[in-house]
C-alpha cells in the first residue's frame, strides 16, 4: 500500500466532521429500533399474540410464525410453509433496499436508493418421494433504483447487490436453475445453470452484500472477473466432510447467460473451470477454515488498453486467448457462544490474476467480525474491514487517456442490526480511493433494510 493511499486514508478521518455527525444523527433511532424493549412492546401491542388461527384469528401472529419470532416477515401462512417443507419445498423471497450516497470527495455529493430482490425456490425429490438424494434450486432475481457506483466514482460496487445480477436490465432474470444429486453423504453431482460467485468467503463475509460487508471486494475475488461467468450453465462435482464442503470442482460455459438459457451460447466461445480445496483449520478448539481456489477461461478478450469502437478498418482488435484467478481466503473464529455457529473473529483473503485481460492485478482483504458478544442481542453482527485492489501494469493508451488510472483501496464499518428474526438495519460506513486519480477519496454514508419474506 503506498504511502500516498495512507496519508489520503489519514487525511479524509481526521478532516470529514459530517461523518461523526451521520452516526450521531442516525445512531439514536437505529439504536431505539434494536432494543429489546421497544421490540417487546410491539410484540405485546399485537392483540392476541398467543391466538392462533384455528381460532379464528389473523395468522399474523408470534405463536403462528408472525414477524415478532419467525424468519420471515409473512409467518408461517397458518401453517402451510411449514407443511411444505415437510414435504421438501421451501421458498424463500427477501428484498434488500440500499439509501446511500457520497458526504464528500468522490465525483459528486449526492445519496441513491437501490435495492435488490431475489427469489428461491427449492426442492427435495427424497421428501416427495421421487428420488433419494436429489435437489433442485431455482432462483430468480433482480435489481432496481440508482447505485453509488458513478457518484462515489469506483468501479466496483460499494453496495454489490445494487448492481447484479446485471446492470443492463431491470427486469427479473433466472440466474439459477440447478439440480444436485448426493451420490452418499459427501459426495454430490450438479448440473444447470449455476452461480459462480461465491455467497461470502468466510461467515464474516457471508451473503452476497445482504448481511454482512456490502462493498463488492469483501464478498467474492475481484481477480476472477474476467475468468468465471457469474451465471451460465455447467456441471461439477463436491465432496463434503460433516456437512463441509471440502473440494469443488465446475466445467462451465465460458460466457455470461444471465438473461438467457444459455443453451444456444454452450460452449460456443469456449470452456471456464472452476475449484475449490477448503481445509478446517480449528485452533483452540474454535472454527477455522483455509481455501484455495482458481479459474482459468479460454474465451477470447480484448487486451487492455484496446477499444473496438476505435480499431482501424481491416485491422482487428489485439485479443487474448484466456484469463485466469487464483485465490485463498482464511477465518478463525476468536470466541463462540451457547450457539456454537454463532461468535466473532479474524478473516482475510487474497488473488492474484492474469493482468491481461483481468484489470485487477492482485487484491486482498482482512478484518474482523462476527455477531455482537451480548446475550441480549445474539443475532446482532458487526465488521470492520480494510479491502486493497492492484491495478494490472498493463493497461494501455486508451484507458490512460480516459482516466488516471491507479490502485485503489477501502474501509468498511457496518452494524447489522436484528430488528426481528425477519428484518435487519444496517447503518454502513465506507472510505475508499478510486481507481482514478481525478476523484478524491471518498466517503460513503448508507443504510440498507433487509427483510426475508
């Protein structure tokens, strides 16, 4: 990290009063929503909190899996979600909601609203008596609203989310059609269309920018861009130990299809892998775990510094034949409490990728998180994270004329704040440098709403 990055990171905290001034404003009610009393109150205001509906009652109750104790918002619909899962078909819908803007450097001051909405639905043949051992998973999602990104002046999302599955395009899209088949306890087959990206790293890190850290260089390996598809078709294969996951590995087509089925594009400009190795590494006794992963893509790119809109007649644009990731990520949890998945500790992870084509040279991350050590507020969580992104040296003509190109860095502060079992605030926090040196460093102030339906 050069110094120029530290004395920029230095300057910005000790300079931007506004942001003290954020947290002051919106700690107070942030806080008065999560405290246990007020949630009490609420609960105890509903009339007949201990009715049910076979008397008759609203099913929007507690004791029926209302929003005072279930995961989800809706309850339990007098029962029938959980007669369902019982009979191997769960759905799960949430809607994650971002407000969150630039309080100074960046391009321009100025706060967005975006959100994201995703759908799933999943299915197990064994319960219905179909077939031992076999799973299907179909999801389906979206994005709407204005993200940061233009303003805050970075590539890469400060709320992740707010961008996917593609900023092309509003509308619902399937990113997710996959069926899984256990060949024992812990080995399993996959094929379908897929996701790529990784649901967090580690537990500190876990979710796709809905639970935890929002900013992008937290939640998946920034170098792997160029060389994994976020959604296409493939197939693979995991084994498990205990329920961990301990190898992976995919054969995927070598192109996004997100918007589509893919079947016309399979394989058609070449062929992705993907795989995991995933180590537990417990040390006094706490979880730990160590991965290694890579991805390697023969689909023909553009090198750096080319643009096809100013390729001269006759002349074709310089391409290179594949991109290529390697990645680790590592977590340890420092303490545990009665409920041994929950407690707080260290991650980090690192990549390094081609160059060329990947723009992202190198990247890492580390911080500490986890939920709260309090009783009172078990699902509560928090993190503090410093994320480093290094530019490939190979960027060309073009993108020096178009930008001051340089690497780029962050820090991320977040709460997560368990309204209810169903309904989480987080107020976000985020120092970053831009990729360009035209921008300043800037400062993000945000707070996402997630509720699971």
């Amino acid at each position: 990290m050069s110094s120029e990055a530290i004395n920029g990171f230095v300057r910005v905290l000790m300079s931007n009063c506004r942001v003290a001034f954020l947290f002051i404003l919106f700690w107070p009610p942030i806080a008065l929503v999560c405290s246990d009393s007020l949630v009490a109150q609420e609960c105890d205001a509903v009339a007949g909190c201990d009715g049910a509906c076979a008397n008759g009652d609203s099913d929007f109750r507690p004791s029926d899996g209302g929003w005072c104790s279930s995961p989800y918002l809706l309850g339990d619909w007098c029962g029938t979600r959980s007669s369902l899962a019982d009979n191997g078909i769960t759905l799960d819908a949430s809607v994650t909601q971002y407000y969150q803007g630039v309080t100074s450097g960046g391009r321009r001051r100025e706060f967005d609203y975006a959100g994201h909405g995703e759908y799933i639905l999943n299915t197990d043949f064994g319960k219905l008596g179909v077939r031992d051992g076999l799973l299907m998973k179909i999801r389906a999602e979206h994005r709407f609203g204005t993200p940061i990104n233009q303003a805050a002046g970075v590539l890469l999302s400060p709320a992740m989310l707010s961008t996917f599955p593609t900023p092309e395009t509003e509308d619902l899209v399937i990113t997710e059609f996959l069926f899984t088949q256990f060949l024992s306890e812990n080995v399993a087959i996959y094929a379908g269309k897929m996701m790529t990206v990784p649901s967090g790293l580690t537990p500190f890190t876990a979710g796709r920018g809905d639970d935890t850290f929002m900013n992008a260089s937290f939640i998946f390996p920034v170098t792997t861009t160029f060389s994994a598809p976020y959604s296409t078709l493939g197939a693979g294969f995991t084994i498990l130990q205990d329920q961990f996951p301990v190898l992976s590995f995919s054969v995927l087509n070598s192109s996004d299809t997100i918007t589509q089925s893919g079947f016309d594009e399979l394989f058609e400009d070449g062929v992705a892998l993907t795989g995991a190795l995933s180590l537990p590494t417990p040390l006094g006794g706490k979880p730990g775990a160590q991965t290694m992963g890579f991805t390697w893509n023969n689909r023909s790119q553009i090198a750096l510094g080319q643009d096809p809109r100013v390729i001269l007649p006759g002349f074709s644009p310089q391409q290179v034949s594949e991109a290529w990731s390697l990645f680790w990520s590592g977590f340890q949890y420092i303490d545990t409490y009665d409920d041994p998945s929950k407690g707080w500790g260290v991650f980090a992870a690192a990549g390094i990728s081609d160059g060329n084509p990947t723009l992202t040279r190198s990247w890492m991350n580390a911080g500490i998180g986890g939920n709260v050590p309090s009783k009172r507020r078990p699902d509560d969580r928090f993190g503090v994270g410093w994320f480093y992104n290094e530019l490939s040296d190979e960027t060309g003509p073009i993108l020096n004329l178009l930008a001051a190109p340089r690497d780029s860095w962050g820090v991320e502060l977040f709460y997560n704040c368990a309204v209810t079992p169903s309904v989480y605030i987080t107020p976000d926090l985020q120092v970053l440098q831009p990729g360009n040196r035209r921008d300043d460093t800037a400062v993000l102030f945000g707070v996402r709403a997630h509720i699971e339906l």
